[in-house]
C-alpha cells in the first residue's frame, strides 16, 4: 500500500461489525438484574392521582367563587389593615396584586419557624395561589372588570386571615387570639 | 428492524421485557463486539466486554429518554465501556510497541483476512502501539473527532491528531511490508 488514497480505501472496506464467534446472549442474560419498574409506576400512580385531586380542588373553589359569590358585596373582607388597592399608577390589578403579595409574604416568613403542628397549610395556601393565578389570568383580557378584581382581593383576603389565623395557634393547640395583649 | 419496531423493543425493554432486549442485543451486538475486539485485540476479553457493555445498557435503559437515537445512545456506553476496559488491561500499558506483531487474536482477524486489504488492514491495525491503536479505532472507523478521543481517553486534543497520524504512517509501513 503506497498511497494514502489507498490506506483510506482498505479503511473505508473494513466491516463495521463483528460477530462474536459463540452466543454471548445465554451469559449475558444471567447478568441482567431485575427490574423494579412495578414499584415505579405505582408511585406514578400516585403523583396522578394527587394532580387529579389538586386540579379537582381548584375547579371547586374557582367555581364557587364565580357561581355562589356574584358580586363584590358579598365578598368576605379582611380582617387585616390592607392599603386601599387602588393605585394611580398601575393597573388595578397589579395594584391588588403588589399590596397583598407582600403581606402574604410577610405573615408567611412569621409562620416558616414552627409550622409543624397547622397540617397542610402550604396545600391550603397553594389552593389560593391557583385560584388567584387564575384570576390574574382572567383579568389579563378584562383588566377592569370589577367582578373579577373584587374576586380576586376577596380571595387574598381570605388567604391573609387563614395566614394570620394559623399564626395565632400555639403549637401546643392554645388558639392566640391577639386580645390578650 | 425498522424504527418503530426498535421504538416499540426500547419501550418494551425499558419495561423490563427481556426478549425485547434480546432483540436490541441481536440488532447491535455486531457493532459493539467490533469496537471491544479492536481494542482489546483478544476474543475473550472482548466477548466478556461486550457483556458488560450489555448490562450496563440494560441497568441504563430506564433512563434513556429518547433525546439521541437508541443505536447512538448504546454506542456512547460500548466506546465509554470499552475504554475503560481497555484503560485497566495492563498487559496492554506495559509491552513494549514492538513486541505486540502477533499478540492480538489469529482466530478473529482470520475472519476478516479472506477479505484482501481490509483484512490486511485489520491486522496491521492489532500491530499498533496501543494509544495510536485506540485513537486510530475511535477516528477512523467509529468516527469520533479528536477532541471527542481526547476526552475519551484524556489526552490533549493535539496528542490525539499527532497519535492518529503516527498510527496512519506505522498502518501504511506495515502493510508495505505484506
């Protein structure tokens, strides 16, 4: 062989497979451990049903918020000092938005010392937080339809009194109401 | 097989359906025992690599998501096993370059000799000093780039090229001689 050219040739002819001269199958699969893939998908289930049972439980509440409570007089009200939510300078909805998020922020950094003994108050809080999404989703192609703002302050409202009620339980179950002070 | 039917075997098999990975194993076992024999330049060595090679497919496969092909997927674990075998044969590491002619395989490359220059080839290649062979196997016939080699067998990208091209002089003087 003189020239590359050729060398490039031979290599280009030579097979690309082999085969080995016995069965390595009955070997191999003798090697081959078990797979735990039953355990996995039951735990898949699971996940399942538990999106399910969320999903389920937003629809609950969003509907019962536009079917059951039509209008802003109705709606519950804070109990909590909350600026007026009108804003000059944003969009009534924002304005709502940026007052209460930061409440909520602030009666949540209170609560993440002892939360043990309140259950599942992050689910109860991640219920309003899909609700309020769904608003603000809503609100995006009405931005001021009042129904829809009352809605959603009436829903941080009660996401900020379930706050401040769940801070005002002891661990030891004793119910704080405030008036002690 | 057509890419469904290795979609369908991959699913199967990913499941834990043996003979589904028996069908995987038939349709790449060519290829995989082809890179660990070139390297190895021994039939047994090879054969239990490829073995290896299958069972970590098979360990694997749960999570093999389907971003590659399922042939370039298996292929990345047999270059990487392979390597890694190849890496730990001392006997390889420690012979003197010009003592390898006739250590690898006569049973093996005598299969592929019948076939004029490729199979020439094929044992000049098992003539090589070991690095130069292992470069040479990963560029020239399982087409990796020289910086994919220098990370496979972590050496300088440089090293790689000067390595290749060494192993394509000795290939041409080997063959010279036949």
């Amino acid at each position: 062989m003189k020239s590359e050219q050729e060398l490039d040739q031979a290599i280009a002819a030579l097979p690309r497979e082999m085969q080995p001269q016995r069965d390595l199958w009955r070997d191999l699969e003798k090697q081959l451990p078990e797979r735990r893939h039953v355990r996995k998908r039951q735990m898949s289930l699971v996940n399942q049903a538990l999106a399910l049972a969320a999903v389920l439980a937003l629809v609950v509440v969003v509907s019962w918020r536009v079917l059951v409570v039509p209008d802003n007089a109705d709606m519950p009200v804070a109990t909590t000092d909350v600026p007026d939510p009108v804003d000059d300078q944003l969009p009534p909805q924002y304005a709502i938005v940026q007052q209460y998020e930061t409440l909520v922020a602030e009666q949540q950094g209170m609560l993440s010392r002892s939360t043990g003994f309140v259950g599942d108050w992050q689910y109860q809080l991640a219920t309003w937080d899909s609700a309020i999404g769904q608003l603000r989703t809503a609100l995006d192609y009405y931005p001021d339809d009042p129904q829809l703002l009352a809605q959603m302050q009436g829903l941080y409202a009660q996401q900020l009194d379930y706050l401040h009620l769940i801070s005002s339980v002891e661990p030891n179950g004793y119910y704080y109401s405030g008036e002690e002070l | 097989m057509s890419a469904e039917e290795i979609t369908n075997a991959v699913q199967l098999a990913q499941g834990g359906d043996r003979k589904a990975f028996h069908l995987l194993y038939q349709q790449h076992v060519g290829r995989v025992y082809a890179i660990c024999w070139r390297l190895m330049g021994d039939r047994q060595k090879a054969e239990d690599v490829s073995q290896e090679v299958f069972v970590k497919v098979w360990q694997c496969l749960p999570d093999f998501k389907g971003d590659s092909s399922f042939a370039t997927w298996l292929h990345s674990i047999a270059t990487r096993t392979a390597i890694d075998c190849w890496r730990r044969d001392k006997r390889l590491s420690f012979v003197d370059p010009d003592q390898i002619d006739g250590m690898f395989d006569q049973d093996q490359s005598a299969a592929v000799t019948d076939n004029g220059d490729a199979g020439d080839l094929e044992q000049a290649i098992q003539r090589l000093p070991a690095q130069a062979k292992a470069v040479f196997v990963l560029f020239a016939l399982e087409g990796y780039q020289h910086k994919e080699i220098a990370e496979l067998l972590s050496i300088a990208e440089g090293s790689s090229k000067a390595q290749y091209h060494r192993a394509r002089q000795l290939l041409r003087g080997f063959l010279r001689e036949e």
